[in-house]
C-alpha cells in the first residue's frame, strides 16, 4: 500500500481496531495516535519516496513488575510491555543497505553485508545494533537484506523502558516481515536482539528487556536456562481493576 492510501485509511479510522490495541479505546489516545502515524508516514514519503509499497511496525518499551537484574543470574521475571513504543514506517529496498532514520537522530546508514562482524569502534552505536540483528539472523539461518526506514519513538533514551531492546526489536521485525515472511518467532527475535547488544553493541545485557518487549504484554520468565528460557503469558488486565500500568 503507499502511502497516501494507508494514510487515509488511518485518518478515517480504518485502522482504529488494531490502535486500540496497542493504546486503549480513549478517542483522545487514538487522534493523538492517528495523527503520531499519519506524520510518520509523510515523513516517510518525503525522504524514501511516497509510491512504494510501506508496512507499519510497533514495537513496545517494557516494565519488570518483579526481579531485577536476575535474568543475568539465571532467576524469574515478571514483566510488562508498556503502551510507550517505537514505531516505523519501512519499506523493502533491492539492495544490501539499511537506512532507518529515527526522529531526533542522524540516519543510520548500514551495509549489512560488509558490517558483518563486531568493530570495536562502533560499540554503543546504533549502527552496530542494525549490523548485529543481521548478523543475528544469518547465524540462523534467516534471510537478510536491505530497507528503508523511518521510526519515532515515546520510549525515550535514557529513561528506564527498554529503548535500545525496542529498537533491536524492530529491526528484526522488519526483517523478518521483509525476508522471511514474518516467520520469525518472538523468543528468537530477542534472543538475536540480545546477541546484537552483546556482541556488537558492547552491553553484556541479560535477555529480560528483550524477551518482554519482544513477546508483549504480562509475561513471567524464567531464565533458570538462558538459551531456552521459559515464557509463560500472564492473562490479567490491569484497566479491570482501575489501575494503569
């Protein structure tokens, strides 16, 4: 769908069902949100083009409800994906070239098939995290290969939510979405994103921040082994008892 299309489809409301989802049903949220993706979308024509054909991606910041540094120490986690997220607009290229130019940052500008390895040099840079999720899915077997992206996000740097998982997320969304049809699970896409912070980020992360933004909503975890952890869904609405999360 292009983009003039999918942005008239979201400021008619057509999209209303899948927003309430991610933000709740209050008319005030989904306007906000409405416009939030209509710009996002202009902003994606401007710079990438306003014919191709675009797909919308979310990805959420997270809370740990209980434990605390214990997935690194083989421990139990509950934690919550929040409704703070990344979004973005992208499209498939012909090419081997990342671009994902996040709102408030410079463009990220990756060539996946020549940053294939770790470089000392790029450790805390966002370019890194984009080459080490495809480095993540070529170790498993997945395809790979380039788009264009533009992202803004409410989960702020700094700020305690998961904003680098969310980033290393979407990344892996798209290509998984892009290249392998989607094919690509939740725990393996944390688990990539967690290898990328590792290795080509430089952070000896645990894997909580990942797992829970990846998978979504209340989820208990327990990390007793790293490389096969347990996740199990935990059905409880927080709006039911007059709370917020």
């Amino acid at each position: 769908m292009n983009a003039q299309t999918l942005k008239e489809n979201i400021l008619s409301g057509a999209l209303d069902v899948r927003l309430a989802k991610l933000y709740g049903s209050d008319e005030g949220v989904l306007a906000s949100q409405r416009a939030r993706y209509a710009a996002l979308i202009d902003e994606f024509a401007s710079r990438y083009g306003a014919d191709r054909d675009i797909a919308l991606f979310s990805v959420p910041g997270r809370s740990e409800l209980s434990g605390n540094h214990t997935d690194h120490n083989h421990g139990c986690v509950i934690a919550g994906s929040i409704d703070l997220d990344i979004i973005a607009v992208a499209a498939k290229n012909e090419d081997s070239t990342v671009r994902i130019k996040s709102e408030g940052f410079p463009e990220d500008v990756v060539d996946i098939d020549t940053f294939n390895t770790p470089v000392e040099s790029r450790f805390g840079k966002s370019d890194a995290l984009i080459a080490g999720v495809a480095d993540g899915f070529r170790a498993r077997g997945y395809k790979v290969g380039g788009y264009d992206a533009c992202t803004t996000s409410s989960v702020l740097k700094g700020s305690g939510l998961s904003s680098s998982a969310a980033f290393e997320n979407m990344v892996g969304l798209m290509l998984s979405h892009f290249y392998n049809e989607g094919s690509v699970d939740f725990v393996t896409l944390a688990q990539i994103s967690q290898y990328s912070e590792n290795k080509f980020f430089g952070k000896p992360c645990g894997l909580m921040d990942q797992m829970a933004c990846s998978v979504g909503g209340f989820v208990q975890i327990d990390f007793n082994d790293p490389s096969a952890p347990v996740i199990n869904k935990v059905d409880f609405d927080f709006a039911s008892c007059n709370h917020a999360l």
